[in-house]
C-alpha cells in the first residue's frame, strides 16, 4: 500500500517550522527532508524518523521499526503523536541537527 498525498501534505504542514522542509516520491512511499537532510521516511502511511541520539532522548519511550524490508530500525512515531505540531516540529529539527549533510554526489 503506497502513502497517500494527502499523508504527507499533512506532515510537512505540521513540520514547517523546523526548518526547510520537503518531500520527495521514491517508490510510492517518501523521504521527508529537512534543511537537505533525509530525516524521516513515511512508508504505507506511517512516520519513521531516523534514529539519533538526541531524538531518543527526546522521544523517551522509543517504538522502533522497520520502512520496508531489509531496512534498519527507524523511530516509528504514531499517528496521534503527529496532531502535536510543536513536539513533532521539534522531533524534526533536533534530528536535522544531529544528521550530517549528505555526501556530495560525483559528476560523471
């Protein structure tokens, strides 16, 4: 089951002040960035937040799981959490901020 458009128009209204926030289509699902960096991926219509430190600590009681298969344990935050605005917001942001930049591609 894709994620629907409707899903993430929702999510990045909810997120639009951490930062510069987009999303991109890859596969049907998406990978949600802020300021340039991929810091979550909303797959059948669930949010799954790349892990980090600060963010555990911030989420506190962690639920983890996997986007698709063979991938690495995400933050899985829960529908309800998403209707908090500011927690998510800051979710966002303090996980943009503890992620590198990415990797420059090469030119061919």
């Amino acid at each position: 089951m894709a994620t629907k458009k409707s899903t993430i128009d929702y999510l990045l209204e909810q997120v639009a002040q951490a930062g510069v926030v987009s999303a991109r289509k890859m596969f049907g699902e998406y990978a949600v960035y802020c300021d340039g960096k991929v810091v979550a991926l909303v797959c059948d219509d669930e949010l799954f937040v790349k892990p980090t430190a600060v963010g555990k600590q911030f989420i506190g009681n962690i639920t983890e799981g996997v986007p698709y298969p063979g991938a690495k344990a995400y933050f899985l935050i829960s529908g309800d959490q998403w209707e908090d605005a500011d927690w998510l917001t800051e979710l966002i942001r303090i996980s943009a901020a503890e992620l590198p930049l990415p990797k420059p591609k090469k030119k061919k």
